[in-house]
C-alpha cells in the first residue's frame, strides 16, 4: 500500500513539474509576446510623433518670413508649449493662424511669438486642462484669422479661461 500510495504521490509531483514548466513557458511566451507588442507600440508612437513633427516644422516654415531664423522661431514655440502645457502642434497652429493677419497690421514674428505665449500663459492661469485649451487655442486663431470673436470662439474662450476675456 505504502509503494503504490509513494508511486502515485511521485506521479502526482512530476505532473505538478511538468504542468508548472507549461506554465512558465506559456508566461515566457505570453511576456515575449507582450515585450513585442510594446515595442511594436513605441516604434509605432515614435513614427507618429516624428510625422507630426514634420508637419508643424512644414507649417511653421510655411509661414515664416524669408530672414527669419526658423530654428529660433520653433525652439521659441517649443518651450512656449512646454511651459504652458499646450501640444506643439496647437501652439503652432496658433501661430499660423495669426501670423498673416497681425502681419497685415504691422505685427512681426516676434511680436506673434509673444502674443501666443502670452495666450497660452492665460490659458494655464485661468486654469484650463489641455482639451479646453487645445480647443480655445484654435478658436482663438480661428477668430484672430477672421477678425471678429463671436459664437463658438468667444465660449470656448469664456469656458476655458476667463481671463482672456478680461
């Protein structure tokens, strides 16, 4: 009785291994696969972040006019954005939108680069999150652009900070 019950207790402790080593094999595979799939991701995100990149520095230069240095123009915008947690792009697409009607005014690059700083420093006062500010970033240059606030500019304004109103 002993070496049947010994016998089977063995049988019983090789099965345990036997299943233990599927799943660790199964968690080796599923980590593998996991490990994968993250760095399919960041590859992914990188290609995404490197595009948009592209394409403001396009939008940026666009705009620009001749003589003006194009790398302080964007490490300008860059820091502006970071500082007042606004993305790239939406700072950019400010000031694309409201470069050539303060230029026809006689507003230079500089003077924009201040102006959307400052927006975005309002923004970040009045205390608007990063969807209210995204969006009254670009009411705001949709309004400058056209030349008058009304409507769904003049509320996204008032909803995201009430201070650029004031």
């Amino acid at each position: 009785q002993f070496d049947r019950l010994n016998l089977s207790s063995g049988k019983a402790t090789a099965g345990l291994s036997v299943f233990a080593g599927v799943v660790r094999g199964g968690l080796l595979l599923g980590g593998i696969s996991s490990l994968a799939n993250l760095v399919t991701q960041l590859a992914t995100g990188f290609i995404n972040y490197s595009d948009a990149m592209q394409s403001n520095m396009q939008r940026i230069a666009l705009y620009t006019p001749a003589g003006v240095d194009l790398v302080k123009v964007t490490d300008q915008l860059v820091a502006s954005s970071k500082e007042n947690r606004v993305e790239l792009a939406t700072t950019a697409k400010l000031y694309t939108q409201i470069l050539p009607p303060l230029q026809r005014v006689g507003v230079g690059v500089r003077e924009t680069l201040n102006v959307v700083d400052a927006f975005g420093k309002a923004l970040l006062v009045g205390g608007a999150n990063a969807r209210e500010a995204a969006a009254a970033t670009i009411q705001f240059g949709q309004a400058l652009a056209s030349g008058k606030l009304a409507g769904d500019e003049f509320r996204s304004l008032a909803e995201a900070s009430p201070r650029i109103l004031q």
